[in-house]
C-alpha cells in the first residue's frame, strides 16, 4: 500500500502539532523528524490540516487522474461539493468538469441513496442486531487498526463512494475509468482496498480539483450550470451531514426509542468506539439500547479537513441542503424509485478484518523508569500539559516506550534543560573572564617585573659603587663636621636605593624557591609575633586573632618567603587602621583542589573600587611619602606566583576591611622545574 501522507524529508519543524491532532497516535518522532506510520494511520488527514510548516503531505494523486482523462475517465462527486466550493454555483462546478474531459460526471449521492436501502433491509430483518455504519472509511479504519474488538459489528456493506463506482462499471458504462473527487484523504486510502478498488480508479481532493481547473486555465465561473449525469438522487445529498445515512435509509430517529444513536465529531466518534469496546469487554453489550450507530469522523464530510471554506458548519450544510432543493435536475418520485429497482440486485455487500497490532505494554518500572528520565520522579512532577502531543505523562512515556515518542518531546524538560544550560554557560562565560583578567594581570605583572629586573640591575652595580665611596669618603672627613654630614646622607640616600633596588629583584624574583616541609600553625604563630611586635611601637590599638583549621598537612613551602608574604599582608593590616582595630590570620586546608588557603582580613575602611585593579603593581600605594615604596605587595604577587599560587584581594562581606588571599599548592608541583620566576 502507498503512504496517503508522508513527511517532506527535512521540512518538519518539530512543533509536535501534527502528533497532537493525530487520534490514531500515527505518528513516531524519530531523529527529529515526524513520521507517519503507516500500520496505525488511518489517512485522515488532520495532520496535514495542523503542520506550520506544511511538511505533512499527501500524496499527489493528480498525474494518475490525469492519465485516465486521456483515457476517457468519468468522475463521480461527494456530495458534499456544494460546501467545498462556495465561491461558485454548484452547476458550475460541474460544467467545469466537463469542461476538464471527464466524459460524465455523476452524483456519488445516488449510489448513497441505493446503499441506505440496503442499511434498511438489515436493520428490518435483524432489529436487535448491533450495526456499525461503514459509510466513513476514516472512522471503518480507525476501528479497523485500533478498535479491532468492535470490527465483527461493522455493516458488512460499501461505501457511496464504492456503491457509485460499482453501478457505473457494472450497469451505466462498463469498462469506463472512474475516478472519484471528495473532500477525503481516507477515501485514497479506501480505494486501495481489493473489495473496492474494481470500482474505483483514482481518487483526486477537492483541493487537487482546484488545482486541476487552473492548471487548465477554466474558471467555473465563466461556465453555464449543468446537471450530473442520470441517474439522479432525491436526498442521499444528505449523507455528508451528520445524521444523514439515518435520514436517508428511513432508519428509526425518535430520541426516546433511542434505538439509533449518531455520533458528533471526532471526540464523540472516539468516545462511542471506546465505550463499546469497554462494553465488549465486561461483557455489556445486550444491555445497549441503541442498535445502529451512524458515525462519522469528522462533524460529517462537510467539515473535513480539505474542504476549503471559511463558512460555519451551518452555513455549508445550507449549502449542500440548497442544492438538493433547488437542483433543476431533481427526478420525480416515479424516475427515482425506478433507478434504483433497476439496480436493487447489485452486490453491495463487502467484509471487514480487524488490522490491530498488540502493541508491548511496559511494566510499571519501567514506565517509572522512562518518566524518571525527564526529572518527574513523583506524581506532582507529572503536569500533564500535553505539550507533547499526549494526553499525560504516562501516556508518553507508554509511547517511548513503544519507540513512537521522543524523550526530549516533554517541553517543561527541555525548557528546564536549556535554563540549565543557560546557567552553566553563564558561569563558564564569568570563569573565563575572571581567568582572562588573570591572564591580563599575570602578563602586565610579568612585563613589569621584566622592566623591574633590568633595571635594578643596572642600578645595583653603580650603586653599589657608590656606597663603597661614600664610605671611603665618610673615613677621609674627619676634622670637618660639614663634610662627615654630607657623607652620611649620601650613604643614607644610597641605603635607600638599594632597599629599592632590592625590593625591584624581590618582585621579579628570578631566585629559587627553597621548599621545605613547614608546620603552617607555626608560621602563623610565627608571623601573628612579629606583626604584634611591629603594632606595638607603632599602633598599639591593633589586636591579633589566630584563626588556625585544626589538622592542617605540613605543606612544601619557601618559609622565609612565606613569612615575608605574611608579614607585608600584616603591615597594611595595621597601617589602615590607625585608630586600631582587629587583624584575623586564619589558614585553611582545601583538600579537594589540594591547596592551603592563609587569609588576612583587617577591620579597616575596605579597598577602594577603582584601586582593585592596581593593587598589585609596583609603586602604587595609598601611604603618605616615605611611607611606602609600592613594592610590598608587587612582592607578595611575585613570591606566591613562584609557589604557583594565586594571591587575591577583596572587600570582607561580613563587616567592614579588607581580606587578602594566599592560596599555594600543599605538595610541590610535579611540574615544578626547580627554579620558578615570575616572569616564567
Ligand atoms: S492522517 Fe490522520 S491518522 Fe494518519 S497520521 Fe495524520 S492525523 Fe494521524
Ligand atoms: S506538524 Fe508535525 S510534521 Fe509539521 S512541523 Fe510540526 S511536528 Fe513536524
Ligand atoms: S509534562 Fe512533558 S510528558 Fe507530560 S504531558 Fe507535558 S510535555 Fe508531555
């Protein structure tokens, strides 16, 4: 059998809008695609109606119809016609068709009309006998394929469609191609049947009829109306409204004998399969007091998916009953009556055969397994919002399960996994720059100590020079108290250069780092003395507190450069709280990244926003001159950097000050080459 609908390779979008309209659950979502299955598709057509995207199609029936054109072919018409095309009388309509090359056009409303005598002659023989009527192939399909307890109840009977095509090859033009135009994809998919593709050679869409007379340049309007070939209906117009078979077939409508019961649109078409099914099972079914069901799948042909017209359902049906009233070519009682005797002997007889699947059932673990898959672990997590085209949860994961739905189908997941991801690249996006302005400050730093270093080279040996002269000089003055003095300042001034010049090589540290094993609680210990020495004489309002983490790991650490790291973090500690205050030395293991953590934090007014960023170069300071060189904490930078650890400063967020961070590796890195410099 031929797909009747088919996905355009690589045009579906994945809106899932053709999975929600789809009763028949014909649809599987695989690699993204949304394809039709065709064991469970009954070629309603509905997702072509839904698809944005118009990558459900169906397929072109056009060429063949054509062919049979050339070959003489006659057309037969759904009744419905009236409604799908308003923009033109419905004579019109049917001169075009002539005007096409059909060699006749004929009613497919009369071989309704010989078929509701049919439907007549069983409900009067077997009153009590549960029918199905099986005028709809879409709604005979859909039992057929998902409803195969039901299909034994079926009318054993054809379709219009088939009945018209039958008395046209057997009694009105034997051997003439038939083709049949409806507003129907199931009909495409009916005439494929072998019961019924004798009858019928093609199908065309209303909408492909259309196409058809602009292809051929024939506007119907331009036409004078013309009548269908005989023979002729009286009211079988009428089967394209819901209720019309019973109508027409004279079947017993009175509400409260209720032995009749007319199905509503797609929901009451489904709802009605399901109760009886259930019905079946538990057994139920004498006790219906409804003995026939006229359904049908859409709310009757007129409002199916391809007829083209924005009109109310009531206004087509005005249509279509307007054309029945109205038609010149309406056949007395008499004409009528003997139409169809003439064709009472025909076989319109055909069976049915259930074409249901056992579809596998998951166990409750597994269906619990396959929900846990997109975060709904407990019943509240299952919204049911049907977003996926399934009316629960449960009901889409029965559908992963059967392989016919996607895991990522669940839009509250995939929302929730792209937020997800949206907050992860937001901090990989904040890492990256926090580690390029890193990167930024190691480069000025290394730049800067690569300037630092050669100069202080090159002034360490003129001045060096210096300082033995003024020495010599300051032996040679003795007897002149003017000269001694100006001697002295020279070695004074030249000290002072060479504390600088020192602290220069210090920052560019180019020396190795002697790694020792060092109990950290001591260093500490060690360092709260000293800096509690230096407060004294020079602040004595400044308090210690040793915040030390018990079980600290001895840690391969430059002690003397440690210390010294140490105790310039303590000296601006004190100097930036002249009236007092309190300085926090703490140390921490962080055992996952295998580094020590020593932290200085102050109580002082806090750093500057816009001093950030320098705090770290050398010669910049706060501190009134002569104070302060700029070097300390250029030095503190160089010395951890030749840990290979990072040295950081922030503003304290429980209190007012300011805290500074070493972080240094516990072990010496394997990487290590011995001699580490900033500048590496
Ligand atoms: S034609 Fe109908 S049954 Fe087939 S996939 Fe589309 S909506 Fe489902
Ligand atoms: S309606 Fe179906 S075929 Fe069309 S874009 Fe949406 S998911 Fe794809
Ligand atoms: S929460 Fe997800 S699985 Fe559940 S109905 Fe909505 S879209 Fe479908």
């Amino acid at each position: 059998m031929t797909s009747v609908i088919y996905t355009a390779p690589d045009q579906c979008r994945r809106c899932y809008s053709c999975v929600r309209r789809c009763p028949a659950k014909a649809i599987r979502v695989h690699d993204g695609q949304a394809e039709v299955i065709e064991d469970r598709c009954v070629a309603c057509g509905r997702c072509v109606a839904a698809c944005p995207s118009r990558a459900k199609r169906i397929v072109d029936n056009l060429p063949r119809a054509m062919e049979l054109i050339a070959e003489g072919a006659v057309v037969m018409v759904a009744p419905s016609f009236p409604a799908a095309f308003p923009q033109w009388q419905p004579g019109q309509v049917l001169a075009a068709l002539r005007s096409v090359g059909f060699a006749g056009v004929y009613e497919v409303a009369f071989g309704a009309e010989l078929l509701s005598r049919a439907y007549r002659r069983r409900f009067d023989e077997q009153p009590r006998r549960l029918t199905i009527a099986t005028a709809c192939p879409a709604a005979v399909g859909y039992i057929q394929k998902h409803a195969p307890t039901v299909v034994p109840f079926l009318a054993p009977l054809l379709s219009p469609m088939a009945v018209m095509g039958k008395v046209i090859k057997e009694r009105l033009r034997p051997g003439v191609p038939v083709v049949f135009a409806g507003p129907c994809t199931a009909k495409i998919k009916e005439r494929e049947d072998p019961s019924v593709a004798p009858w019928v050679d093609a199908v065309i869409t209303f909408p492909e009829l259309k196409a058809l007379l602009a292809e051929r340049r024939i506007d119907p309007a331009t036409l004078a109306s013309d009548e269908f070939n005989p023979p002729h209906s009286r009211t079988g117009g009428v089967f394209p409204v819901p209720g019309g078979l019973v109508h027409t077939a004279g079947l017993p409508s009175d509400l409260l004998e209720s032995l009749v019961f007319t199905t509503i649109g797609l929901e009451g078409f489904i709802d009605t399969v399901e109760a009886l099914t259930r019905r079946l099972a538990r057994g139920a079914l004498p006790e219906l007091q409804a003995r026939f069901f006229d359904v049908l799948y859409c709310q009757g042909c007129t409002g199916g998916p391809l007829v083209e017209n924005s009109e109310t359902l009531l206004r087509r049906k005005e249509r279509v009953l307007d054309f029945i009233r109205r038609r010149p070519g309406l056949p007395s009682d008499a004409t009528w009556s003997r139409s169809l005797d003439e064709l009472g002997d025909l076989e319109l007889g055909r069976g049915f055969r259930s074409e249901g699947r056992v579809e596998p059932t998951p166990s409750e673990e597994e269906v619990r397994q396959i929900l846990s898959r997109t975060g709904k672990l407990r019943p509240e997590d299952e919204l049911n919002c049907r977003a996926c085209g399934y009316r629960s949860c449960r009901e889409k994961a029965i559908a992963v399960f059967r392989g016919l739905a996607e895991i990522d189908m669940c839009l509250p997941y995939l929302v929730s996994r792209l937020e997800a991801m949206v907050d992860k690249l937001n901090r990989s996006h904040e890492e990256l720059t926090t580690v390029h302005d890193q990167l930024l400050r190691a480069e000025r730093m290394a730049s800067m100590g690569q300037l630092a270093a050669g100069i202080a080279h090159e002034v360490n040996n003129p001045l060096g020079t210096v300082l033995i002269y003024a020495h010599l000089l300051l032996e040679d003055v003795e007897g002149s108290e003017q000269l001694r003095a100006d001697a002295e300042m020279i070695v004074r001034e030249a000290n002072r250069c060479k504390s600088i010049v020192g602290g220069l090589l210090d920052f560019a540290r180019q020396n190795k780092v002697d790694r020792r094993p060092v109990d950290v609680a001591e260093l500490l210990t060690a360092a709260v003395a000293l800096g509690a020495a230096q407060a004294r004489d020079s602040n004595p309002g400044v308090a210690f507190v040793l915040d030390v983490a018990p079980g600290l790991p001895t840690a391969a650490l430059d002690r003397d450069q440690l210390l010294q790291v140490l105790l310039n973090l303590l000296r601006n500690a004190i100097d930036v709280m002249p009236g007092g205050g309190t300085v926090t030395i703490g140390a921490r293991h962080l055992a996952d990244a295998g580094e020590l953590s020593l932290t200085v934090a102050d109580t002082g007014p806090g750093i500057p926003a816009e001093h950030m960023n320098k705090l770290f170069s050398p010669f910049f300071t706060t501190k009134p001159v002569g104070r302060g060189t700029g070097l300390g904490l250029p030095i503190c930078y160089g010395i951890v950097k030749m840990h290979r650890g990072t040295i950081t400063a922030s503003n304290r967020t429980d209190g007012p000050g300011a805290r500074f961070e070493v972080r240094v590796p516990v072990d010496a890195p394997a990487a290590e080459a011995g001699v580490a410099t900033l500048l590496s």
